[in-house]
C-alpha cells in the first residue's frame, strides 16, 4: 500500500512580497529627502553668556583696522605664520586668543586658524584657537 503525500515540498523561493518591500522603502526614502531643503539653516551669531576658561598661551589682536598684532607687536600677515612658531616654541599644546573687533570679516579670522594650523603642521604640535567674546547683556 502506498500512500501518496499530499503536500509536496516546494523548493523555489518566491520574491515578491521581499520587491514589494524593496519599493515601498525606495518610494519612502525618495519622499522624505525631497521634503528637507538644503538652505534651511540660517545662521545667526549668538552672543556667548558661558563663562569659560582656558589656560592663555598667547593673545592675537585684530583691529578695526583689520592689522594683526601678536600680543602688542603688529605683524604683517606674510610673517604670521613665522612670528606665531616663534612665539609658541616650546610649546606642545597651547591656546591662542583671538580678540578680534566685531567689524572684522571672517577671511581675516580664517587666515589666522591657517597660521596655526601651518605651525602645527611643521612643528608636530596641537595648538588650538579660541575666540574671546563679550558676554552677553
């Protein structure tokens, strides 16, 4: 006597409820990126109400005027980057204050964080550069 199964295994695998996913995720993902917009961001300068500290290694000023000085000394930028490893020899892991007047564009803030990152690049170091704020009213 044989008997006969009813049910035979079936060994093809069926994809279409995994291509089915596949586009529901593809039409989400498509959906959502077009609803953010790249020019959201507005940025606005805040004034700084934090009270921190750090240890000052060396003080660079510039003025309304738009000339550096490196502590009272004025430099010429050509010899920035000279003047500011001359200043910060010895030194491994220094803080240098930027004081610079609120009409100062940033190229001039930016050319500043260049210097320092050349002397770090020479001298093996991390100097790092912070901005000094007025407190907030």
């Amino acid at each position: 006597m044989a008997l006969k199964s009813r049910n035979k295994i079936n060994s093809q695998f069926s994809t279409a409820s995994m291509s089915d996913l596949v586009f529901l995720l593809l039409i989400f993902f498509m959906l959502t990126s077009t609803l953010v917009s790249p020019n959201a961001i507005k940025l606005l300068l805040p004034s700084s109400s934090s009270k921190t500290m750090a240890k000052q290694s060396l003080t660079v000023y510039i003025d309304a005027n738009f000339n550096y000085f490196v502590e009272e000394n004025q430099v010429n930028p050509e010899f920035l980057v000279e003047t500011l490893g001359a200043n910060l020899q010895g030194q491994s892991d220094a803080s240098v204050v930027l004081r610079a007047d609120q009409t100062v564009p940033v190229q001039y803030v930016v050319t500043l964080i260049d210097a320092i990152n050349q002397v770090n690049e020479m001298t093996n170091t991390k100097h790092k550069v912070i901005l000094a704020t007025k407190p907030a009213k």
